[in-house]
C-alpha cells in the first residue's frame, strides 16, 4: 500500500493547473490534429461523430483520473477507512486496466 500512497502522492504533485491544461491541450491536438485528419479518419473508417465521442469519452476519462488521484491524496494512509482502502484498490485496479488491457475474449 505505501507503494501506491507514493504514487498518488507524486501524481498529485504533478496536477498542476498548467500541467492539466497541457494534458487536455494534447488529447485535443490528438484528436483534432491526428485522428481528425480526412486520411487517418478514412484509413480507421471512422467518421466525424465517432471522433468527437471518443474525444469526448478520454475527456471524461481523464477529469475522473484526476479527480480521484486529488480525493485520495487527501487520505491518511496511516489509518485509512475500510471505504477508502476500496476506493483506493479501485482505483488502481482502474489504472492497471488501463495500462495493462487484457484481451477479450471471444469463445469460437
């Protein structure tokens, strides 16, 4: 546990208003810039609507990272309710699915 108290620790360092206001900047230039080309939205086969949904649902992602890394931070690791300990575990279970996607499974 206290390897993740660091962690959200650190990352709650990092959020910084301009830090955020970066990260927000960059999925716009990602999704406007890059996937937003007509060449790149043909090659996925995608089209405008899809785009802005998908821009819209990494938005969202990213304002609930960063507001549960804000709430936990906020905890006292030391003595942590049984209902912080869960948001925390959820929490990293979150961000492990996140960086460690598992593979569906489709039965043939």
């Amino acid at each position: 546990m206290l390897n993740t108290a660091v962690a959200v620790l650190t990352l709650d360092e990092a959020i910084t208003l301009q830090n955020s206001l970066m990260l927000y900047d960059t999925i716009d230039i990602v999704f406007e810039d890059i996937l937003g080309n007509d060449t790149i939205m043909m090659m996925l086969e995608m089209d405008q609507t899809t785009l802005d949904m998908m821009h819209d649902d990494v938005v969202d992602m990213a304002l609930a990272i960063l507001g549960d890394i804000q709430t936990i931070a906020d905890f006292d690791f030391a003595n942590l309710t049984w209902e912080q300990e869960e948001a925390l575990s959820s929490f990293m279970f979150m961000i492990e699915d996140i960086l460690y996607p598992q593979p569906e499974y489709i039965p043939e």
